[in-house]
C-alpha cells in the first residue's frame, strides 16, 4: 500500500508547503504551518469528484429514535458526569495534568468493567508491567481484563475486530500513529488522523471508546481544536498532584449535561468518590476568622457548599493586586468596583487576595455576595457569622439578582446545619424552610447592614 503524502498548510491563509517551516512562506506569518494529508486527485464525473453511489435520503419525520442503553461506569460520580454512563459507540476524551489520576481512574473503570463486559486496554506510554504493578498496588481484580502495549492504530483496530469489547481505552493519543501517515507520533497530522480513525471505529462497530490526552500549560487539552470536534464528550480532570481530591467536570458532551461535577478522593487504594461534597469542602475550624464565608454554588443538578475565604491588605506597590484561585480573576476586579460605588467600601489601594477552598473552581455568578461579603469582612476585621450561608448575583447598579435553583440551595444549606441564609428577594421560598431563617435583600446597602449588626 502507497505512503499517503502528508503536507503542510498555513491556517491563517491556506497556503501549502512539502516541508514544516517556522514561517509561513505565503504569509509570512508565524507558527501557522500544520500538517494534514494531502487529498487524492479528484475523479472526473460528477462535481466534487465523487463517483461513488449517492446515498439515499430520509425524512426527519420517519427517522425513529433508538434508546440506546447505555453502560454504567460503576462509579457514580463518573456516570453522572457523562450524563449517566457511556453511550455505545461513543468517543470520550480524557485530559489532566500529570499526577492527576488519569490512568488510575480508568484502570479502575476498566477492571471493574471487565467482569461483566469484554475491554480492552491499550497502552502506548508504559509498560505492560507497570500497569500489572499498578493494579496490584491498588488491589484491583484484572482477571479478565485484556491489556495490550501498542501504538499502532491499524493493529488497535484489528484488536478490536478480534476481542470485540465493550469498552476500549487508548492511553494516550499523543502516542498513537497511522503507518500510512509520514510524521512522528505527538504531531498534529498523527494525532488528528489517529482520532478520526479511532472514532470511525467506534461509530462502525458501536465500541466505546475512551482517550487519554495530555494539558498544555495552561490547563487545557493538547493537540489539534478537531478533536474537539471529532470527540463525543471532553473530560477535565483537575487536581492538585500532592492534594487529596480531584474534580472531573465535562467540557463537551453530546449525551449529557456539561455542567456536572464529579469528585473523588485520592488514596492508597485509588480514587474513591465523595458522595457529599459539600461535607469535604466545608472542613472549617471551631473558630472562623476574618475573610470567610459559605457560598452555595450549583452545579450540574446538585446544590454545592464551598467556603470562600479573602484577604484583604494593604498594598505596598504604586499597583494593587487582585488574585482570585478558583474564582474568575476579572470578575473579582468588576465586584470590587461595584463595592466602592453602591457599598461605598474604598479597596482601591489594597490588595485582594481571594480563594475557593478545596481545590474547586466556582464558575457561576452566584458567588458574587458571597465574595463581597468576604472581602469586606477582611478588611473590616470583623467575623461572619459561622451559620450564615450566602449566595446571589451583583449587578452593575448594585443590585442583588435571583440564580437559578434558590430553593434547593436553601435546603442544602439547612440540610449541613446553617441557621441563617442571605439570599436575594426573589429566591426567598414562598414557605419557611424548617431549621433555618431567610434574610432577603435587594440592594448591596442592605447586605452591609445585615453585616454591620450581626
């Protein structure tokens, strides 16, 4: 079988070359150059070149749906994660930094797997001895997992031919390559061309596929943005490699929800799932100082409980520091500004120092009271107190707006023991909700007040 010849094109203005460069020569323009596969002259017939038979058409209306059932993880985490398990045929990407967890979750998955279904694991960046090691440190039963060191794509799809199974994990994509492909495993035509056959696979033969793919520095997947196009669902998992828990959020998903959070717990044994999360990231000592409070965030379909903390200083250089872990840096500054207009709390010569504790990343504007009221605490040097929760959109005109779900966040809240919720007029339950006091304000000023009494 002929090589297929591999070029290089510019993306920014299409031009191709034989041969990588650094500059584009057409352009001029920098690191744009990316290899693809050349096309096969077109044949003549018909316009485009096709001179295959024209597929047949169907009405929308008379296509019937089929529910596919789909296959449970065995972790509950994972599967609310994905939606609720994996969907046959579907293609699943998963990213991390090194240390996260990556391999040890799937090997987990794939074992427990294994005693119901056939799967198969396949990895190109260790050894089969090291994955043996592994499940042996980690006391998991691979009796009948089938595992296999390969980075062939055309050898992984015999594979799969031969063993048929349910499940398949490909560890990693960097290191997998097409024969017919010139370019060396890692580059952006081998990778791209790895996943658009592995994913033909899987649409062919309704096998679930399962990708491991490395971060770049700054957190986000590697390798060519197709894939993101290719790939059914996009997987995130993030941690701390000398902390204890680990986050696994979905970017993209086809068959689910992407705003669903699944957490687990690294120990000796592996990853284990935390069935209450808000238990672990309420972890607050008997005396709570300046600068904390406890925001009820929701994420996917479940109400969260994360404490917030702030710290607030006096600034040292001509320019003011705002720092935000686990919270959006840029809407901190915006908040800040709206304190000093509507709250009229001067934090332009401090510095801000702002922290979701835990490890997890609060993506939604229903942190915003919380966090004002956190940074004023600190700077105040006055306690919230330990039984209020809060939560609740700031406008620009300092106004407190509603988010999605109050209700239930307020449940939750009294669920873990809070006395007190601060929470926006239009959130309030209609019917006291037994255990706890409901506090509703409209404006900034009023939040302050509460604060200033308290």
């Amino acid at each position: 079988m002929a090589k297929v010849k591999s070029i290089y094109q510019c993306q920014e203005c299409g031009a191709t070359s034989s041969q990588w460069a650094g500059q584009c020569p057409g352009c001029q323009a920098w690191n744009t150059l990316v290899e693809s596969v050349q096309a096969p002259e077109p044949v003549k017939g018909r316009p485009g070149g096709y001179a295959g038979a024209i597929p047949e058409r169907s009405k929308l209306s008379a296509i019937k749906p089929e529910r596919l059932a789909r296959l449970g993880s065995g972790y509950s985490e994972f599967d609310r994660v994905l939606g609720g398990g994996f969907v046959p045929g579907s293609v699943i990407l998963l990213g991390g930094a090194p240390g996260a967890g990556k391999s040890t979750l799937l090997l987990q998955v794939t074992t427990l797997l294994s005693e119901q279904r056939p799967c198969l694991y396949v990895t190109g960046e260790e050894s089969l001895e090291q994955i043996a090691l592994r499940a042996h440190r980690l006391g998991l039963n691979g009796d009948q997992l089938e595992c296999v060191s390969e980075t062939r794509v055309e050898a992984i799809a015999a594979m799969v031919e031969q063993v048929k199974p349910a499940l398949l994990v490909v560890d990693s994509v960097q290191v997998m390559q097409v024969e017919s492909l010139s370019g060396a495993p890692g580059s952006v035509g081998q990778v791209r061309e790895s996943a658009a056959q592995l994913t033909r696979l899987a649409k062919a033969t309704g096998v679930i596929v399962l990708l491991v793919g490395h971060v770049t520095k700054e957190g986000a997947l590697a390798g060519p943005k197709v894939l993101e196009h290719i790939i059914d669902a996009s997987l995130l998992l993030e941690g701390d490699s000398g902390g204890r828990f680990r986050t696994l959020r979905a970017h993209k998903n086809r068959f689910g929800s992407v705003g669903e959070l699944g957490v687990f717990a690294m120990t000796e044994t592996g990853l284990r799932e935390v069935k209450n999360p808000s238990a672990i990231f309420l972890s607050r000592p008997e005396s709570v100082a300046p600068g904390s409070s406890v925001i009820c965030t929701w994420e996917g379909t479940r109400p969260l409980l994360v404490e917030v903390q702030a710290l607030v200083d006096s600034s040292l250089g001509g320019s003011p520091k705002r720092i935000a872990v686990g919270l959006d840096g840029q809407r901190l500054a915006m908040l800040l500004a709206i304190l000093h207009r509507h709250g009229h709390v001067q934090l332009g010569d401090q510095d801000v120092f702002v922290n979701a504790v835990g490890g997890v990343k609060v993506t939604e504007t229903g942190a915003d009271l919380g966090l004002l009221l956190a940074c004023v605490s600190s700077f105040r040097g006055k306690t919230i107190p330990k039984d209020w929760v809060i939560f609740g959109e700031v406008g620009l005109s300092g106004e407190v707006r509603p988010v999605a779900s109050g209700q239930e966040r307020i449940r939750e809240a009294a669920k873990h023991g809070f006395k007190k919720a601060i929470v926006p007029s239009a959130n309030a339950p209609k019917q006291a909700v037994s255990g706890i006091e409901v506090c509703r304000v409209e404006r900034i000023s009023q939040v302050l007040e509460l604060f200033d009494e308290s």
